[in-house]
C-alpha cells in the first residue's frame, strides 16, 4: 500500500518493493515531476529514488572533476597507454556475426 508521509513542508512518498515494481512507470513519472520516492521493505526504508539535479552551467570537464573529487570516478593509472586489440585474427568480428546468422 503507498503511503504518503508529511516532512518539514513536504510530503514523502512510500511504495513496498512489490509497489515499486508493479508501478515502476508511474514513479518515473512522479520523479520526473520534482518528487522523492522512498521504498521500503518489511516497512523499514532501503532506497529513495529522486531527480537528478542538472546543473546546465556546469561543462562536462567541470562536472568530472567534481566527481573525481567526490570519490565516484577515479583517473586511469595511465591514462596515455595505448589500447592493444583483442582480436588475434583479422576478421574476427565478421567471422563472428557470420557464425550467428
């Protein structure tokens, strides 16, 4: 059953795991429309799904060396190395593709 909680000038809104699969659409929806969603199990809560703040200003060098510093994305150990094919034979792909009709 969803449940809707007030909060400090809000509301929460709470879905059962079983909730938030049979209605994954319509809390897209409710997402995309500036809500928060918690989800719960057994009652207890173990995961909220909310917008994703987009700032527009912000270029994408910016934006990953705002992630680099937070921990989410971490530099190659070498990022000038070359990358080495893993196909041994020419062709492989093609064999490949052929192969699965």
């Amino acid at each position: 059953m969803t449940s809707l909680t007030r909060y400090g000038g809000g509301m929460a809104i709470n879905y059962s795991i079983y909730e938030a699969k049979a209605q994954f659409s319509e809390l897209i929806r409710q997402v995309s429309e500036g809500k928060t969603i918690t989800v719960l199990d057994r009652g207890k809560a173990v995961a909220e799904i909310r917008p994703i703040k987009h700032d527009q200003r912000q270029t994408l060098e910016e934006r990953l060396a705002e992630l680099k510093r937070a921990g989410v994305v971490v530099g190659s150990a070498s990022p000038k190395q070359t990358l080495k094919p893993i196909a041994r034979r020419p062709g492989a792909l093609a064999r490949f593709l052929a192969e699965r009709g």
